[in-house]
C-alpha cells in the first residue's frame, strides 16, 4: 500500500505542473485570441462619411478620422484604423494594424489607370487583382524595409488604399478577412422633394428631411421620424425606423468641447470627431445611453447649445437612413 502512494505521489507530482502550465499560460498570438466560447464575435462598424462598413473581431481597437474643411465642411480625407492595441494595459507582444485612407478630392481614377501598378517592379514585390465586396483592386506586397502588404480599390473613381502592418503571413491573414466583409452602404437621400422643418415652428434653425416624414413640436426643439417608425409603450425604445431631432438648451460653457468635457457622461464618449454645421465648429459623436443609440452632432452659438441627434435602432439598421442623417446637417442653417 506505501508504495502505491508513493507511485501515486511521484505521479501527481509530474502531473500538477503540467497542469498549472496549460491553466495559466496564454498563447502568443495576440491576433486572435480566444474568448470564452473558443471564438471572437465580429462587429459590424460604420465607417459613415466614407459610406462603408466592415466586420471587425471585438477585441480589435477601431479609431475613425474623419477630415473636414474648415471652411465649407467638405470631407476632404477619411483614415481609419483597426488595431491590436489601445488598451490602458500597453500594446501586446505583437503588432497589428490596418490603416485606411480615401481622398475624395484626388483626380478621378479608372480601374485602367489603377491596373499601371502591375509596371511598378521597383516599388512592389508583386501585384494582384484582389476585390472585396463589390469593390475590385489590387494586392500588392511592397518592397524595402517596410514590405507591408497593402490594397487599392476603386472607390466612387478615387483609391480606397489599406495597408497591414507589420507585413506577415499572419497579418495578412488576419487583415484580409476583415477587408473582405467590406459593404458599400447604400445611403437615402433626401433628393428635390424634401421638406422642411422648424423654421415654421418659430424655432430658429430650419434643416431639410424626405417628404413623407413627420415633424412634430416638442420641448425645447423639433423631432422629424420615419414612416416606419415605431416606438414602444412605456420605457420609449425604439422598435423600428428612425428619428432626427434638434434639442436647444442654454449652453454651461463658452465652447462645446468646453460643455461635453464637463458632463461625466460626454466626458467618456471616445472618438469624439469635429465637424462644421451652418458655418460653426460642431463635435461629432455617437452614444449608447438608456435605451437610446444615436449619433449627435453638437455645437454652441450665441450662448445656446443645439444638439442634432440621429437615433436608430441598432448598429444593422444604422446605415438605413444615415444619408437622411448628413442631408440634415447638411442643410442645417440657423435663421
């Protein structure tokens, strides 16, 4: 019987640190870790001025970066990034990252003149068609000491041009099945029969919205909804359509960023983007707050702090009336 025990103790011993090694320890591929099902849910992020999407693993950092003219709010160029890293935690052990840009204002370009890159020996390792939703391009790996891999698609006549980085095989992996969920939103427009609102109320601001929608006078501003809109009885959440909505109210500080820095709510809201609406320096955010998802643009004048909200349903049906959404602070204008 003692040498039973023995065997058994000598086993146990072998045994307990190997299982603690395999408890504890954690892979080093910091690109697709696994979660508690053994699998990374995808998420759906609206690139909205850009009008794109794309699915992107949760535990990937996206930072949108937009910019506008500062003088007539024309977009003039659009980066964004998906990224392992951004955690307060520090980065992981490796590297990765996929950096977009689209120039709107760039000459028109023709999947003809795109094709040229196939020439460019000196500069590319090797080039390939590649496409990505209905968006077709090129691959190309490049040459030199950063040899990153990297994607040109042809986008409303302009480059959509993405690049991985650092360029391995893993990255590339990695980045391409996030860039092949790539969809081209299909935005409502508010077009010539649009109508307007407000400036009939005796508000002073007026924005245009599709005909057929309903503007309905509420306190301290203006609420626009869909035809399809619906809304529960009770705690109001929103069950199906869209609602645009202008809120006025006195303003706590001289600026907006000044106000939204104050309020412990706006304080947190990350990726904060500037904006230009009827000639005034806006802040652009989107917030998820008590049953209310929406995307608000806001800005101070003349002491009072006016807040355009999109609000929708969920993040599938967000794109349905975004172009509705711009059009609105499009044609913003305080009277």
């Amino acid at each position: 019987m003692k040498k039973i025990l023995l065997a058994v103790g000598a086993i146990l011993l072998i045994l307990i640190p190997i299982y603690l090694y395999l408890k504890f320890s954690t892979p080093g591929d910091v690109i697709t870790p696994k979660n508690n099902g053994g699998v990374i849910a995808d998420k759906e992020y609206i690139f909205e001025e850009l009008g794109i999407s794309l699915s992107v693993p949760e535990n990937l950092h996206v930072n949108k970066s937009p910019n506008f003219n500062a003088t007539t709010g024309k977009l003039e160029s659009y980066t964004f990034y998906i990224q392992n890293y951004g955690d307060e935690d520090g980065p992981p052990t490796k590297y990765f990252q996929i950096y977009g840009l689209y120039q709107p204002d760039l000459p028109e370009t023709t999947f003809e003149d795109l094709a040229l890159m196939k020439d460019d020996t000196e500069n590319y390792e090797y080039v390939k068609e590649f496409s990505a939703g209905t968006l077709q391009g090129f691959e190309v790996k490049q040459k030199g000491e950063r040899a990153n891999y990297s994607y040109s698609l042809l986008f409303n006549g302009r480059v959509l041009r993405i690049t991985v980085s650092e360029g391995t095989v893993e990255n590339k992996t990695a980045a391409e099945k996030i860039i092949k969920t790539l969809k081209v939103l299909q935005p409502v427009t508010v077009g010539e029969n649009s109508e307007t609102a407000a400036s009939v109320m005796g508000e002073g601001y007026n924005f245009s919205y599709p005909t057929g929608w309903t503007a309905t006078k509420v306190i301290n501003g203006t609420t626009v909804t869909s035809p399809d809109y619906k809304i529960s009885e009770g705690f109001p959440i929103l069950e199906a359509g869209a609602e645009l909505a202008v809120f006025t109210k006195k303003a706590g500080s001289y600026t907006i960023k000044e106000d939204l820095a104050t309020n412990p709510i706006t304080s947190k809201i990350p990726n904060k983007t500037d904006v230009v609406v009827a000639e005034q320096n806006a802040v652009r955010y989107e917030y998820d707050y008590e049953g209310v998802r929406a995307v608000m643009t806001e800005f101070i004048y003349d002491g009072i702090r006016y807040s355009l909200r999109y609000r929708f349903v969920d993040e599938a049906s967000k794109n349905t009336y975004m172009g509705v959404y711009e059009e609105m602070l499009r044609t913003f204008e305080l009277l």
